[in-house]
C-alpha cells in the first residue's frame, strides 16, 4: 500500500531525520484509507511522524497535478488530505467498540482525543509529541468528520488502528525545554515567546481557549503575499490558486492543554494559527 520510497524518504523513516525529534520516534503512513504503524509501543515520550504515502504524495512527485487539487479524487477535495489523532481509550474498549460508537453517532466520553500530527505537503512529514501511559489508543483521521456526506468520513472509510502501549522498561525520557512557545488565546489571538529564526525548531503549542482547534504553519510561495495567504478560504480554490505550501502543524490541541511539534523553518514568510478560528499571525523568518 504505503508504495515506494524515495532515497531521502528512506534515510529520514530509517532515523537519519528522527534522531532530532523527541523521545522514541514512531513513524507512521498515511494513505486512502489506512495507517502502516506499530501494534505496540512503550510508554514515555514518544514523537508520531506521520508520512503522507496516499494519492496526494503519489501526484507531487510526479509533478502531473496543481498542488491544490492533489488531494481531490471521486469529487471529493480532501480524500487524499490525511492527519492523525491519537485517542485514549478507557481500561476495557477497543478500537472496534470506538468505530462502532462513531459510525451510530453514540456518545463515547470513555474516548479521549489527545491530537497529533497535522499535514504537510509530501515529501515533508509533521510530528507531533506527547507523553503516552500504558493503555489502548486509537490512531484515527478525523478529515471528513464535519461533512454530511458521511462517506467521506475517512475513520468509516476504515481509516483508524488499534495501538497498544505498555509499561516502558526503562526511564522515559525527559520532556525537552522548547526553542519557542506558541499560544492560541481564547480570543483567537496568536502570542509567540521570541522571534522564529531558521533552523529546526521545537515548538510548544498551547491552547488556552475553552475548545480543541488544529494548529497550521503555511510557508507562503514565492511571489505571492502574506495578505494573499491571510485572505484565502477553501472556497477560494477554483478561481484563486493557494498562496502558501502546508508546512507543519498539529491535526488538534485540546483545550487548555500543549503539544510539541518540531518544524525546519527555511528563510520566508510564513502564517501560522488555526483555519478553524480564521485566525493567522504572519511569521517572518529570517537566518
């Protein structure tokens, strides 16, 4: 499913790019619709990176679509658009008893979302760090979920996995001091802890509003404008071509709550919030 790698793609899942990220790396593939990732794992501090191998990356590295539709197959704009949620589950459900609540619509509080990885244009990965306690989780795409079209639900397309983690047999590792903090307030406003300069960077996200909401850094194209990348909507796709590359983020913060997030920042403009709130803080990042 997951296809071939290319010799950089093969270098970073072997650990020559995650021997920079936090704690034990966990690579995982994302594709239409499915995760490739380890039953278990051991808890502690552990880095997801999630790697697009669906029809999105295929398109991008064949250069045969514009970069706003390559995610668009069977009119649907987002089938090829995929992020990762880790959730928690109580002692005693699985991951079939979580799809079977979702797919009847019942309530299930016995499920916490912890959020994860957001999307980058292949063949860019994101990451997203967190500390896991032994237990069942779920690793789910939520893309889809507020559409009625339900079939374009990609968790009831079958796109979820059970994970389990077990007690670690060591020391975890500690939770590293971040470079930068980033704060989604409760007013939609974005406050950064200092200026963003090139190089790789560990971001600290925190949301301090009441509601969970994604966490989006957009890297803006040559020739294009920050107040262009600030203005475009989804529904600006088919007469106005995006303005900016997906470079990193987080598919959730929960609320009142923080997650770790590494992100390589190349000299440019970037805007960086949440498409959720419609709210976007322009970055400049300088060397």
């Amino acid at each position: 499913q997951a296809g071939q790698l290319t010799a950089q793609e093969r270098l970073d899942a072997s650990g020559n790019a995650s021997r920079a990220l936090p704690g034990k790396v966990i690579d995982v593939a994302a594709g239409e619709f499915y995760f490739q990732a380890p039953d278990t794992i051991q808890a502690g501090l552990i880095t997801f990176q999630l790697r697009q191998m669906g029809l999105i990356r295929r398109r991008v590295m064949t250069g045969g679509v514009a970069r706003d539709s390559g995610a668009a197959e069977h009119g649907d704009p987002t089938r090829g658009f995929h992020m990762l949620w880790i959730v928690r589950l109580d002692s005693g459900r699985t991951a079939a008893d979580f799809h079977r609540a979702v797919q009847a619509r019942e309530p299930h509080k016995w499920a916490r979302n912890l959020g994860g990885p957001g999307f980058a244009l292949p063949p860019r990965t994101t990451n997203a760090t967190l500390v896991l306690k032994p237990g069942n989780y779920v690793l789910t795409c939520f893309v889809g979920a507020a559409r009625e079209d339900r079939s374009r639900y990609h968790l009831l397309n079958g796109m979820f996995k059970a994970l389990t983690v077990v007690p670690a047999r060591s020391a975890p590792a500690a939770t590293p001091k971040p470079d930068i903090v980033m704060r989604l307030t409760g007013d939609g406003a974005l406050e950064l802890s200092q200026q963003v300069t090139a190089g790789r960077r560990l971001i600290r996200v925190e949301n301090g509003s009441a509601k969970a909401y994604e966490f989006q850094i957009r890297r803006v194209l040559p020739g294009r404008t920050t107040a262009e990348a600030l203005a475009w909507q989804p529904r600006d796709n088919p007469t106005m071509t995006r303005p900016f590359d997906p470079w990193g983020g987080l598919s959730d913060v929960p609320a009142g709550e923080s997650m770790l997030t590494t992100v390589t920042f190349e000299p440019g403009d970037y805007v960086v919030g949440s498409s959720m709130r419609a709210a976007f803080t322009v970055l400049p990042v300088r060397r």
